[in-house]
C-alpha cells in the first residue's frame, strides 16, 4: 500500500517547509494540489511537524470565504486522485500481456487488491485532514449541479470503493453478465481499453464512475429477458443476478456510511449544511432511484407474471431490499432538512420533498398490495409509515387485530385518527363507529369535529347525556328543513329520557324547547 500511495502522490513535489510560498504569495490552486499532496506524504512518512507546518502556510487558519471554497476543491481533487488513481504497482499498465478469458482469475485478485489499497490510502487521507486540522475546516462544494457538505463527499468515494469491491466479488461469479455491463459502461464514457489490459481493470480503475454500471447491468437483463425462451434457466436467472449485485453494492455502501459516521460527522460549532443526497438516492439518468424505479416495473410486469411460486417469493425478497434503499435515501434527505437551523428555513422545500416520498412510497407499494404480498408490504410500509397501506392491507384481509396493533405501535403519530378519516372518507361509518372500547375515548375526540356522527357514538357507549346535548345543538344549527329540526328534537328528548339525568332537569329537557330559525320562534312540544 505505501508504495501505491507514494505512486499516487508522485506529482507531488518534495518540499522543504523554508521553500513554501509566503501568504502574500499567490499559488495556483493547482500548485495547492500539488503541495497539499506533499504535506499528505510527510504525514505518511510520520513526520507530522513538517505536514503541519506546510499545511499551515497553504491554507492559513484565518482565510476568507474564497480560500475556503478553494480549500474544499483542493481535498476533494486529491480524495479523487486517490480512489481513481492507475494503480502503478501492476506492471499491466506498462505492459502488454495475453488474454486470460472469461474470469480473469489473476486479474480479478490484483483488482481486489488495489481497491483495498485505495481504501487504505482514503483513510490515511481523512486522518491526515483530522490531524492537521484541516477536517473540522472543510465547507461544501456543487456535486450533481447541487451543494453537499465537503465530509460527505469524502464519504462518498469510500462508498464507491466498497461498492466496487462487492462487484469485482460478483464479478467471478457472473463473468458474462458483469464484462458485459463493464463494456456497455466504458463504451457510454468513451474510455479505451490498452492492449495490455482488460475491460475490467479500466472500470475498476475510476472507482468514482461505478454507478454508472447499474444502468448498463439493467440493460443487460433487458436484452437477456428478451432473448431467452421463458422456461430457460437463463431468463430468470439474469433477472436474480442483476438484483443481488444491485442490492449488495447499494447495501455495502449504506453500511459504511452508518459504521464510519463519526468519522464524517461535523464539528458542533459548523454552519447549517445543505441538503443531503446520497449517490445511492441520485435521480435523473442513470441515477440509483431511476434503476431501482425501472427494475421495479421490470420485476412486476415482465417476469412476475410468468413466474412460479418459488421464483416469485424470491423476486419479491429481493424488491423489497431494493425499495428498503430507495425509502431509505428519501429519509435521509428530509432527516438533513429537518436539521437545518433555523428549521423553518428549509421548510418549503421539506413540504415539497416529504410530498413527492408519500406519492412514489404509495406508487411502489401499491402493486405488491395487489399481488397479494402481505408480508413484504407490511415490512416495508411498518418501517416507513406507510398508514395508507397498512389500512388497506388490514381491510383487504380483515384483520382488525392487527389494525389494533398498529393503534397502539404508531400511538405517537396519530394512527388511529388517521383510520377514523380513512373511515370517514371511505364511507366506512359502520366500522369508524364500531370500535373497540380501549379506541372510545380517542374516537370521541376525533367525532368532536364531526357532531352528525357523534352522538351515535355516545349512544353506543350509553352516554345518553351528551348525546342529548350534542343532538340539541345539531336541531338549534339547523335552520333550513323543519322536519330534520324536528326530527333532531325528538331524538334529543328520547336521549334525555335514556340518561340519568335529576328530575328536575329532565323535566326541563322534555317539557318544551325553544328553537329559533330566521328570527322566528319556534315551540315544539313533546
């Protein structure tokens, strides 16, 4: 590893802390580069003083906002640097070799090898920032014509590595389908393949383009889908590689990112950092949440159908993880808005956000709800409050246990009265007003604001008193039918009756009321 690192840092002049540029100096950003590598290379040759000191009179303590922005570019170009770097130990690159076909045995290890390298030397970078004071520092630059804190960038090229070393991992075992997608990726990006090497030591060189796989291994599975007869063991099985692969990739880098938080997390005293969009939730073209979106409508319209039992448990495993990392990355960014400060800053565009998850969470979960997939949908729309799904879910199976359970699990966020308006906008009057008595008391508070129903809920529970009250003051509102005036009546004084009111005041309630409409009064007498 430190000869590869040493390699990496070879433009890197060997400077003396005496030949550094004064501050009234001015050094190119590219000469910045250059010696910040230097200063990286003494902290690696454990000489820390020589590191600080020429760090120090780069990027003095006390620079304005513009050197500050300069500072961010620099670490970032270098972190680049780092996990795209040639890998100048593998004589290949120098020079030509024979083809050693489909796996690469030799290659595949040699690969492995150098990702976990560029891995090591990405933490010595980040220590190296840490150490000289550098990290705590660091601002944010544009990534995907959007801001994002400088730490997390950093993040995201050791996500990458992991991510391509769980693909060159697959790679030995679909050989086939992942050269293909390899070839597919390098010809979109007009790379050249050397003689001297092959298709995958180019991918796997440029660690930071990796994703760009994922829409090629999609487009793989399309064209495999298409020619392979449906009772073929190809045609289900490419459609399950192209799965594992995505899913494990995505998930080896949402596990580095929740292990080595602390290693990325920002100083207490930092200023409010933009809005956070991981690589793994990037939309657009070619973006992680176009191809888990894409495969999702793959899965369900195109093998789903034609699948057995067997496959088809095992296709909807694999969605399901899938659509785990597609929620996953909408909760991270509405987590960032919420930490805005002050909150209400952000507060628009959190509206916006929070929108758009319950219209794609509903989109993607729907379908599985139609195919009859309780289990996998109940998993996904428990994790991610889901509640219109989850009521669905429990009418369609008529499990009102299970509705309990939810009532009692989501007490907090409210689940009951979002059922009662389920109820309520589905005309569900009979089950909104047949519910268990440990729901009675939150039941009658959300029937406050709608008094037409309340009192038979009062009723139900033989609290004939406020259904009394409740019906009294439905027949005084109405002003416009005189029959359903007088029918409220009645229905008041026959709730007056079945209460437990004293005598005397029963006597008051049923003897006569008073009503008034358009300024006329009226006397109804029972």
């Amino acid at each position: 590893m430190e000869e590869s690192l040493c390699s990496s840092l070879a433009a890197a002049p060997e400077v003396s802390v005496m030949e550094t540029p004064t501050r009234a100096e001015h050094v190119a950003q590219e000469d910045k580069a250059k010696l910040l590598k230097a200063a990286f290379l003494q902290f690696c040759r454990n000489d820390l003083v020589g590191a600080q000191m020429l760090t120090d009179e780069l990027f003095p303590a006390d620079d304005d906002g513009e050197e500050g922005a300069e500072l961010d570019s620099v670490v970032v170009q270098i972190n680049l640097d780092l996990v795209d770097d040639y890998p100048a130990s593998d004589p290949r690159w120098a020079e030509s070799v024979p083809d050693e076909g489909v796996g690469f045995p030799l290659t595949s290890l040699i690969i492995l090898h150098q990702l976990e390298d560029k891995m090591k030397a990405h933490g010595c970078f980040m220590d190296f920032l840490l150490q000289v004071g550098l990290l705590e520092r660091l601002g944010q630059v544009s990534v995907r014509s959007s801001p994002m804190a400088t730490r997390l960038l950093l993040c995201e090229h050791a996500e990458k590595l992991q991510a391509a070393m769980v693909l060159k991992n697959h790679h030995a075992k679909h050989a086939e389908l992942v050269n293909r997608a390899i070839a597919a990726a390098l010809h979109r990006n007009n790379a050249a393949v050397p003689p001297s090497l092959t298709a995958a030591d180019v991918f796997f060189r440029e660690v930071s383009q990796v994703s760009s796989v994922f829409d090629c291994l999609l487009e793989e599975e399309d064209r495999s889908l298409k020619e392979n007869p449906m009772d073929s063991v190809q045609w289900a099985e490419v459609v399950l590689a192209v799965n594992t692969m995505v899913q494990d990739m995505l998930q080896a880098a949402g596990q580095y990112r929740e292990t080595k938080a602390c290693m990325y997390r920002a100083p207490e005293n930092a200023a409010a950092e933009p809005e956070y969009v991981p690589w793994t939730a990037s939309g657009g073209v070619g973006g992680v949440r176009s191809v888990i979106s894409r495969q999702h409508e793959i899965i369900l319209r195109s093998v789903y159908p034609h699948a057995d039992s067997a496959l088809r448990g095992a296709l909807c495993e694999q969605l399901v993880a899938l659509l785990d990392i597609y929620l996953g990355g909408y909760v991270a960014q509405l987590t960032s808005l919420q930490q805005q400060r002050p909150p209400v800053a952000q507060q628009e565009r959190y509206n916006s956000l929070e929108l758009e998850y319950g219209q794609r969470r509903s989109e993607l979960l729907q379908p599985l709800l139609e195919l009859g997939q309780y289990q996998w949908v109940a998993a996904l729309a428990e994790k991610y409050c889901d509640f219109d799904i989850l009521v669905q879910m429990c009418e369609q199976t008529d499990n009102q246990s299970r509705l309990q359970h939810y009532m009692a699990k989501f007490a907090d966020q409210n689940f009951a009265d979002f059922l009662f308006r389920w109820y309520m906008e589905k005309g569900k009057r009979g089950k909104l007003l047949s519910q268990p008595a440990a729901q009675h008391q939150q039941l009658a508070s959300f029937l406050q604001a709608h008094q037409h129903l309340s009192w038979l809920h009062h009723i139900h529970v033989h609290d004939f008193h406020s259904a009394h009250r409740t019906l009294y003051s439905q027949a005084n509102a109405e002003a416009r039918y005189f029959v359903k005036k007088k029918t409220l009546l009645a229905l008041s004084k026959l709730t007056a009756l079945a209460s437990e009111l004293p005598e005397e005041q029963l006597n008051k309630h049923v003897d006569g009321k008073t009503c008034f409409s358009n300024n006329t009064k009226l006397f109804i007498y029972f």
